[in-house]
C-alpha cells in the first residue's frame, strides 16, 4: 500500500503480487526506483519490452511510462520522488538535503545511459548494498506511526549516491572500445561531477587532473568531441538550468549562485545567446 512518510516521497511495496494496475503517481513523477525482490516477468516501458528477474533495479524519470507483467509473484518496492517534493514551497521537507538529493538524481537524468532504465553495477557489493537499503526502507515504512526518519532519510541519501556512482560507472563502460574514448568519458564524468565547483573545471585543473599540458588537453578534447572543452562545460550546465527551470521553484539567482555564473543577469544573457529566449520566457513556457 502507498503511503508518503517525507512529503512528496511516496514508498510502495507489493507483496506476492501476480498483477500490477497502472500507477496513478506516473504523471506527477520526477524520479523513481524499482527493485523486484523475487518474481519474473516483464515491464512495458514507453512502448518497449523488457524482462526483470529476482534482484533487478530499474529506475525511471519523468516522463517515463511503465506497466509490469508479472509471470511469476512478484515482490516489488518503489520510491517515488514526486516532482512536487523538489518545489521551493515544502515546508516540511526544510531539514532535508533536497539540493543534494537534486543533483543525484539530474545526473541519472542527463546520463548518456539512463535511457536503459534497468541498473548495472560496477561490483556485486554495491547491488547488494542497494538492495539492503531498499529493504530497509520499506520496512521503516511499514511501521506506520513508529518509522524511523533519520534511517530513512540517510537511507535515501546512500541509495541516490549509488545509482549515481554506477550510472558514472556505466557511462565510462560503454565508450571503452578504444582506450582514447575512455580516457574521454572519464573526463567527462569528472566535468559533471563536479560541475558545481568552477576551479576544479578550470583547463588548468583539468589539465593537471589527467596529466596533460594545459594547451594540450583542449585540443586533445574538441578532437574527439567535435566541441571545445569550455563550451562543452558551459552546455552542461545550461542543461541543469533547463532541469531546474522545469522541476524547481529556485530563483533565478539562487541558479546562477550554484552553476558559478556571475548574478542573474550574467545567467540570463548567456541562456538567450545559446538557447534564443530568456530564462523567464523558458520558465513561463513550462507552465
């Protein structure tokens, strides 16, 4: 049965279940987890067949349609993020690490492989560590008035922090048909995690991160991405814009603070030259 412990968060767990109704949650869903404990059978997502067994994990994102087909029981568990949870104007979640939690889960959703939905590890013992955590949670959620918050709050902060590590880890996995396009994805990767920090993206950090020379490692870069190296960075962080514009109700210059421009205005002027509209008329047209 549902039922929302953190405002907007919403854990479901099924029990030997032989048939699922379509979820009234999907349409006002921002990020979700699914675990299958035991059972098989198969899941429609946005109009694709894909089978789960005992132990999968899949995740979702706005957007995203599913249905589940059981074939055997199922035992499922769903964390739900409703998209209401990461608005400004929850007073109840003021105590939470909502920000953080944000840029977990952007990072699934500006991935070059969350499109495959189902999770791969880079090592059993964090699947493991996952699962036990899901578990967990949903135990804490079945104790009605006696839950536990702060297990289920530290809880939700481990399970984000290793989809994004493995989503990372999966990314750089599926570029290494040639050494050159790893050592390309993993300068990548380095640049979204730490896109908040401008110092650490700097050539010259760069640079000295990957053991290369300063001039160097922009040519090297725009070579095997057809991009330079400062404008690929200045694109990412436009598209966290884009998310946040969409998602949340941060001011404009609360945006800028995080993604290291120099005050709303700056922001503003560098979103219509790339993206031909201001970020008011962007925010406006979402709704």
């Amino acid at each position: 049965m549902a039922r929302t412990i953190i405002e907007n968060i919403v854990i479901e767990q099924y029990k030997d279940q032989s048939y699922f109704t379509f979820c009234k949650y999907t349409t006002i869903r921002f990020f979700e987890i699914l675990y299958f404990e035991k059972g098989s059978g198969v899941i429609r997502i946005n109009g694709k067949i894909v089978s789960y067994t005992p132990n999968s994990i899949f995740v979702f994102v706005p957007d995203d349609i599913y249905i589940v087909e059981a074939d055997t029981a199922s035992t499922v568990t769903t964390i739900k993020f409703l998209k209401s949870f990461f608005r400004g104007d929850v007073s109840q979640n003021t105590n939470l690490p909502v920000n953080d939690w944000f840029r977990k889960i952007e990072g699934v959703l500006n991935s070059e492989s969350h499109q495959l939905r189902e999770m791969q590890f880079e090592n059993n013992s964090d699947k493991l560590h996952l699962t036990s955590l899901i578990n967990m949670v949903a135990t804490e959620n079945e104790k009605k008035q006696s839950f536990d918050i702060f297990i289920i709050q530290n809880s939700l902060s481990v399970i984000l922090h290793l989809i994004a590590r493995n989503i990372q880890f999966l990314n750089a996995d599926m570029t290494t048909k040639v050494v050159e396009s790893s050592k390309i994805q993993q300068i990548i990767n380095y640049i979204h995690t730490n896109i908040y920090d401008s110092d650490v993206l700097s050539t010259k950090s760069l640079a000295d991160e990957f053991h290369m020379a300063d001039n160097y490692i922009s040519e090297y870069f725009k070579k095997h991405t057809d991009v330079s190296l400062k404008k690929y960075i200045l694109n990412y962080k436009l598209k966290l814009v884009e998310t946040r514009l969409k998602y949340t109700d941060l001011q404009f210059s609360e945006i800028a603070m995080e993604l290291g421009f120099t005050d709303s205005s700056h922001l503003n002027k560098t979103f219509q030259t790339y993206k031909g509209v201001t970020i008011g008329a962007y925010k406006a047209s979402l709704s």
